[in-house]
C-alpha cells in the first residue's frame, strides 16, 4: 500500500478511504485488468481467424499484458485469489477455461487440433500451469515472454496437427518480426 500510495503522490490515509484493505485493492485492480483482457480479446475472436491464429493471438495478448505486470502483484494474487476467497475470479476462471475448451473442439473440427484429445483436460492442465509459471517468474530468472513461449507455446504445439503446428510457427514468425 505504502508503494501506490507513494505511485499516486498521495497519503497512505486517502488510499485506504477509497480500499478498505490491500486485498480490496487488488480485486479491484483484477476487475479492470479483467475488463480491458476481455475487451481485448473479445475482439481478437470477432475477426475472420482460424483457431490457432485466435489462440495464438490470445497467447501474445496475454504476454503483452503480464509484461505490464509487476511479480509482487502476481505474488499477491496468489493469495488474494485462492478457492473460495473470490467467487467473482472462480467464476470468471471457469467462463475462459469453457472458451478455452470450446476453442480447442473448433479446432479439432478445423483440423488444426488433434481429435484424440480432451479439450477440457488440455484446459485443465494449461490452467494449472498458469499457476506454476508465477512461481518461475517469481524467481526472476526468466521473463514472461520466455516462460510463455517456452511452456504455452510448447504444449499448444504438441496438441496440434502438423497443420496446426506449421500454422503456429506461421504466426510466431510474425509475431517475432513485429
């Protein structure tokens, strides 16, 4: 509290007659980071794209955005967002992790993501890996852009056909060039 304060050029006191509590801060502060990744991707997926050009584009939406992001702030969420502490984040977790999956049978449909696949079990252990790579990058050691390209880019690849995957490397090439 005392660093936003001091960010904000104001007292300590005012910031906590607006925020009852650090965590009432922090829920709020995903509320609007929520709103604007929504918005974002939101219109990502109102385009004319295929599958893995969306879910790539989600992919770099998402490092774009974390890059903005501070590793103290992720630690805190950590603990702020935990089972049952906001219902609002689980639900919120629950509503992508079904686009997710809903994305996934698309592709399998568009022939870019194998068919003999569970979209909602490769959601489930993506999601989970979400959790983990806040603790790598706690460690400072790598970058966000690194561990997500590294680990999401990875595991998508080894979900998709080797159409999917000549796509994928399609798009990184831009995305690099860009």
């Amino acid at each position: 509290m005392d660093d936003v304060a001091q960010a904000l050029g104001i007292s300590k006191r005012t910031l906590y007659e607006t925020f009852s509590s650090k965590d009432e801060l922090l829920v709020h502060c995903l509320e609007h980071m929520n709103k604007q990744a929504q918005e974002s991707h939101k219109e990502l997926e109102s385009d004319n794209k295929d599958v893995i050009e969306i879910l790539t584009g989600h992919l770099f939406l998402t490092i774009m955005q974390l890059k903005q992001v501070s590793i103290a702030f992720l630690q805190d969420l950590s603990r702020v967002c935990k089972p049952g502490a906001s219902n609002k984040y689980i639900e919120e977790k629950e509503r992508h992790k079904a686009g997710f999956a809903n994305l996934i049978s698309r592709g399998q449909k568009e022939g870019f993501i194998k068919t003999d696949i569970k979209p909602e079990l490769i959601i489930d252990v993506f999601t989970e890996q979400g959790q983990a790579i806040k603790e790598i990058y706690a460690t400072g050691k790598y970058t966000m852009e690194e561990i997500f390209m590294n680990i999401f880019v990875n595991y998508l690849r080894g979900a998709c056909t080797r159409k999917g995957i000549e796509r994928i490397d399609e798009l990184i090439e831009q995305f690099k060039n860009k």
